[in-house]
C-alpha cells in the first residue's frame, strides 16, 4: 500500500518543500542533486494541502517531528531498517550564501524527540538519543544520557519548548537536564561549551502508575496512563492542566473532570490540550485565543459558524476538560493533533477537521483565515489514515487508493 504524505503551513524554511526533493531508486530513499540545498521562492504560506512525496511499497512513515524551521521524519522498512529525513533551516552560512534550507538523509537513524530548536536522534526505536542536530548545525553532536543507576530503560521520549522529557522503567517521568559535564574550562579558568559531546542527566518524578504516552506542550506535560486516566503537571497559566485553575503543578496531577472515561490519547498543544476517549469522543482545554478548542473565541475577528449571542458565550481560556459537541453526530474522533495555537482530528472513516490560528494556512482550508469551529479539510486525494501537527504546521498520510464515508 503506497502511502502519500500532504503538508500545507509555514514554509518560510523550505521546509515543506524539501520534501518534494525525496525520490526513491533500487537502493532505497535519496535526493537529487539539484535539491541539497533549496532556493527559498517566498513561499513562507501554503495554505492547501500539497504532496510532499509519496512512500514506495514496503516503508511506513514511522515519524513525523516539527520544529520552527524543520521538518524530521522517519521512514522504516520491512526488514525492520530506518532511514530519517530532515529538511528546511540547516545553518547560517547556507542561508547567507542564498539557500534557504537542505534536504538531508540519515540512514539508520530514527528521530526520537525534537524541542522548537533540536532534534534528537537513536540508532533505532528501542534506544535512547544518543545525537542530537542543534538548531545552526548542519551535523549531529553526540549526547550522553545519564540515566539513574536503578532505571532499566527508558520506553518513551517527548520534546517540549526548550526541554526533553522521558519515562523510564514505565512508571517514572523524568526532564533531562544538560550537565555540568558540557562545559569544559578555559586554561584562563573560564568555562566554555564542549561542542564534541552534550551530557544529559535525568532529574526525575515518580508518577505513580504505568505510563503508554507522555506529550509535551510550550510550558505543560500530558501524561496517559495504561487505565486510560490522564495527569498533567507544569505552568498552567492558560488552563491547560486542566484543573479548574490557572495554578502550576509540580508533579503530575489527575485530571479529575475526566476520572471514569476511559481515554486511549492525548496531544498537548502550545498552551492547550486535548484528549480522545475509547468512545470516539475528544476533549479539548487551555488556550482558546485563536479557536484552537473548536469553541467560540474571544476575538470576534475569529471566523465562525457557531452562535455566540453574546461575550459570555465566547471562550478565552477553558481550565478544564470540554466534550467537543460542534461536529457531525456520527462522528467518531479516531486521532487528535495539536499545533503550537491549532488543532486537527481525524475520524475513524478518514474524514478531517481543524481549527484554530491559520496566518501559515496550517489548517488546510485554502485561506489565511482564523476558525474556532472545527471546519472540514478535503483538498488531498484518498483516504486519510495519519495526522500530525506541530508549530504552525499540519500534515496528512493518505491511502490514496481509498476513499472517506
């Protein structure tokens, strides 16, 4: 089954389009020559969905990560094998010489975690980051990860704003914390940065129950538990711990509104976050600046097609859990994505909506425009079967053989 992958949002990297530079031959994925090093073309919008490159029979997208200005995916084979793409901003130099960004192949590298900035690499699924692509670098720095002396394994990476979280030994939520050891003194005694190795150390937090999925938004963590109950913890300044307040959490907390529903994902936002129960159902809370809740926002500027009779029916910041009830009755939310100030869903037929701050065009709908109603995407052929977003970007993994009900 060969899978198409659409793109649309911020561009102004290149980032999206370094992807149409991918072709594949009888040795694998490569790039043309001519696309290394892309020209920028002042396409920093786009707006609709477009191909970025389709999969040959036998890989699988296996991950999809978004900073500001790249893009880091990675392709598995079916003899278990990777190969990582990373397009869009790669150094200063390359920019100042007229390039706006290059298309690069890593081959047995699989992208594990990436902050807004850098990107961190794993020789394969089952390790943990052992590179890293700082956000001016052209070329991955080795890292060490110190783990505690009684942790087994770390099972689960997740990049944040500026920092990298982990779970190890299934129970355990640890923020890893660069070293004293990336430093090394001047002979004049000063310190300086050890640009050969960075050193991680793992500060933890016991979470207290098994953990299948951790998500990390600008100042917040979502944690998923194996029951299906979620906590949250971090700066809850918009209400996207979703407590009932705007207090920070230090340790993870459970979400009470949600005890008793069962839920099988969660995605945190910049400052929002959302959820998915087993009934097909998604909650959605925090920030609402933009519609990003798929509820009417406070800016009336905000294109929607919902009724809001007056100020009190509009949303500035939902501090705890809201059943979404503005989509289709039959609709069944199989998935749920979250941008920096944006949302998308898909259902379990193929179908996709989005919303929220749409200056990139990250929502797919062909405009510029702002929704805080979840609005039909339906300009990419075939049968969605993936969603991601990230930053100001959305993308969309299609069966294009299939169609949506």
């Amino acid at each position: 089954m060969a899978l198409t992958l659409y793109g649309c949002g911020h561009n102004g990297f290149s980032q999206l389009d370094g992807f149409k530079c991918l072709k594949f031959n009888e040795l694998g994925l490569c790039t043309s020559d001519k696309c290394t090093r892309i020209k920028p073309d002042k396409r920093t919008k786009i707006a609709l969905p477009e191909q970025l490159f389709q999969l040959n029979e036998g890989y699988s997208l296996h991950k999809l990560l978004i900073t500001w200005a790249r893009l880091a995916a990675t392709l598995k084979r079916d003899t278990n094998s990777y190969t990582s793409v990373i397009t869009g901003f790669m150094n200063m130099t390359a920019q100042e010489a007229g390039s706006c960004g290059e298309a690069s192949i890593l081959d047995g590298q699989v992208v594990m975690a990436s902050t807004d900035t850098d990107i961190l690499l794993g020789g394969s699924e089952d390790t943990i980051p052992d590179k890293i692509i700082h956000e001016k670098s052209t070329a991955s720095q080795s890292i060490a990860v110190l783990l505690p002396s009684t942790a087994a394994r770390v099972s689960l990476v997740c990049g944040g704003h500026h920092h990298v979280f982990a779970v190890y030994d299934s129970v355990t939520v640890g923020k890893l914390h660069v070293s004293e050891d990336e430093f090394t003194k001047n002979d004049d005694g000063n310190t300086k940065e050890n640009t050969e190795e960075t050193h991680f150390d793992l500060h933890s937090i016991d979470s207290g129950v098994e953990v299948t999925e951790i998500s990390c938004g600008k100042e917040h963590v979502l944690i998923l538990a194996h029951v299906g109950t979620v906590f949250s913890y971090g700066l809850g300044s918009r209400g996207q711990l979703g407590h009932y307040s705007v207090e920070p959490e230090i340790s993870p907390r459970l979400l009470a509104s949600l005890e008793g529903l069962r839920m099988r994902s969660i995605c945190a936002g910049g400052w929002h976050s959302a959820s998915v129960s087993d009934c097909g159902d998604v909650y959605m809370w925090g920030w609402n600046e933009s519609g990003q809740l798929g509820v009417p926002a406070l800016s009336k500027a905000v294109s929607s097609s919902l009724s809001a009779e007056d100020d009190e029916d509009r949303v500035g910041i939902q501090t705890e859990p809201l059943c979404i009830t503005s989509l289709p009755d039959e609709l069944n939310v199989a998935a749920v994505a979250c941008g920096s100030r944006h949302s998308v869903i898909l259902s379990d037929t193929g179908r996709v909506f989005s919303c929220g701050w749409n200056t990139y065009g990250q929502l797919g709908l062909g405009d510029t425009e702002n929704r805080d109603t979840f609005t039909e995407v339906v300009s990419f052929r075939g049968l969605c079967v993936e969603i991601y977003a990230g930053q100001w970007n959305s993308f969309f993994l299609c069966n294009p053989n299939k169609h949506g009900s």
